[in-house]
C-alpha cells in the first residue's frame, strides 16, 4: 500500500470517528431537548425561558456562520466542523419553528374554545 493510500485510509478513519462523535452528541443533545432539558445546564425545566432558547438557537448560528467564514477566508481547514455546525444551526432553527407551530396552533385551538 501507497503512503498516498495510507494517509488517506487513515484521514477516512479519523474523519469517520469524529463525524460518529459529533452524532451521538448531537442525538443526545436532541434526548435532552425533547426531556424539556437544555444540555449542559443545571437549570430545572421549569426555570429556561423562551428567551434563552432562542439566545441558544441564534448563537447556534453566529458560530456557524464565523466558522464557514472563517474557512472561506482560509483562516481554518476544518470544513467538515464548519459544515456539522451549519446543520446543528439549521436543525435547532428547525426544531424551534416546530415549537412555535405547536405552541400557535394551541393558542388557536384555545381560542375557538367555547366557555
């Protein structure tokens, strides 16, 4: 075997182990979010306000956003992270539209209640 081919069968390895990485943290990140429970804090469910989620959400986005930048200029090479933070971005913007929907159509259904 090539050094060429060496280097790239180990960079696959490398690069699979940490994309398997960044799955499982971004599924158990999901577990905790769909438990009502923001990852990393201490805070009981009671106690997040929607403010908080959506300052979470739209920092989520500004990282995502410095990191491609930062690989467009050719400050950083790590294009993959840069691409896994895009989507991590996109999915909790996707996942609080959901809750906002859900949260709307309940106001709704409230609303056409009859007292």
């Amino acid at each position: 075997m090539s050094a060429v081919m060496l280097n790239a069968a180990i960079g696959q390895s490398s690069m699979a182990s940490l994309l398997k990485q960044d799955a499982v943290r971004l599924q158990q990140e999901a577990q905790a979010l769909s438990q009502g429970v923001v990852p990393g804090s201490t805070h009981n469910q009671n106690e997040i306000s929607f403010e908080q989620v959506l300052r979470r959400v739209d920092d989520r986005d500004q990282a995502a956003a410095a990191r491609m930048e930062a690989v467009e200029r050719g400050e950083s090479d790590d294009l993959v992270g840069a691409m896994l933070a895009s989507q991590e971005a996109s999915l909790s913007f996707s996942m609080l539209m959901q809750v906002r929907n859900k949260v709307a159509g309940a106001v709704d259904e409230l609303i056409k209640m009859q007292l």
